[in-house]
C-alpha cells in the first residue's frame, strides 16, 4: 500500500495541494497535519509510520514536509526502514529508497550524518580533555563545602549517626558514608 503525508506548518496553510499530488502519484491513504517541521512528536507521522507494513511505500511531496534536519530525517527513514517499508518524495527524485540508486543517496547521506556525529564526539571529547587541564571541575558541583566534609567526617567518627548528621547538611545518608576520610 502506498501511504502519503501532508504536512504544513500554520493554520492560515492548506494541505489540499500536497493532498492531490499525493493522490495523483498513488496514495490510497494521506495522513495530514498541521505541524512545525522542527516537531519531532506529530501525530499524524506517528499514525502513518505505525500503519507501515512490509513493502508499503511512504510517500511525501518534499523532504521539508517529512523533517527539518537531517538528523530527523534518518531517524524517520531508519524508523520506516525497520519495518521493511520504503519512502519516496515526489519532488526529490533522489530520495526513493523503493530503487537501488535512491538507497544509494540516503546510505551516503546517512554516512556522511554519522561521520559528522564522529566529528562532533571527537571535539567534544577534545574540548572536555582541554577544561580538565584548566582545572575545570566537570559534572555536578559538590553538595557540601571541603569544610562541611571536615565537619560531617569528625561527627562521623565520633559516633554520632549518619542520618542526623544528613539532616543538618540537607544530603542524604549515602552522601554521608561515601565521604573520605
């Protein structure tokens, strides 16, 4: 079967033209919305991604009707993928995965998306390593002062139980058996 979807942003915008295209080109079913491409939660895609079977096709106008970011779009054609189905866009010859030349376009583009997520984890990781050598203390900041620690230590070791000492620094029980001596 083949599955069309109508997307435009504002209300003032009618999908009436994506709808007659699609139907033009096949689609026994358009799902229509309106919905910010920049949405990763429209319902009207969840219904239609969730009605695909194997060998349904999904069907829009243009890529901007499916998804905003390239990052959106390989997850929505992976997602399309996974239940054994293809995607064609009427105005993106390119981007049919229902033909080996179309699958061959979205796999480099999918390449080329997860190289820059490399790159991305790469700099990031390189930038973390530089703040770290700039004494740049990383993840939470401490719950209690170097004093308070000093403080809730002599307490401890002087018997007084972990739970009243907790309550006065506002920690829990565990923060207060995980401090070192």
């Amino acid at each position: 079967m083949i599955y069309g979807y109508a997307r435009v942003s504002t209300d003032g915008q009618s999908v009436d033209a994506q709808v007659r295209q699609l139907t033009k080109a096949g689609c026994e079913k358009v799902f229509r919305e309106t919905a910010s491409g920049a949405k990763t939660d429209r319902a009207q895609l969840a219904k239609a991604l969730a009605m695909l079977e194997a060998n349904d096709v999904l069907m829009v106008t243009r890529l901007d009707r499916l998804a905003r970011s390239t990052r959106d779009l390989l997850n929505t054609l992976g997602t399309i993928n996974d239940r054994k189905a293809g995607f064609k866009s009427l105005g993106d010859a390119w981007a049919d995965t229902t033909t080996a030349h179309g699958r061959l376009m979205l796999t480099v583009l999918g390449g080329l998306a997860e190289f820059e997520r490399e790159l991305i984890r790469a700099r990031t990781g390189e930038g973390r390593e530089r703040a770290k050598a700039r004494g740049v203390r990383m993840g939470r900041p401490p719950k209690m002062t170097p004093h308070q620690i000093k403080e809730a230590l002599r307490r401890r070791d002087a018997g007084e139980p972990m739970r009243d000492i907790a309550r006065t620094y506002n920690v829990s029980h565990s923060t207060i058996s995980r401090l070192a001596a």
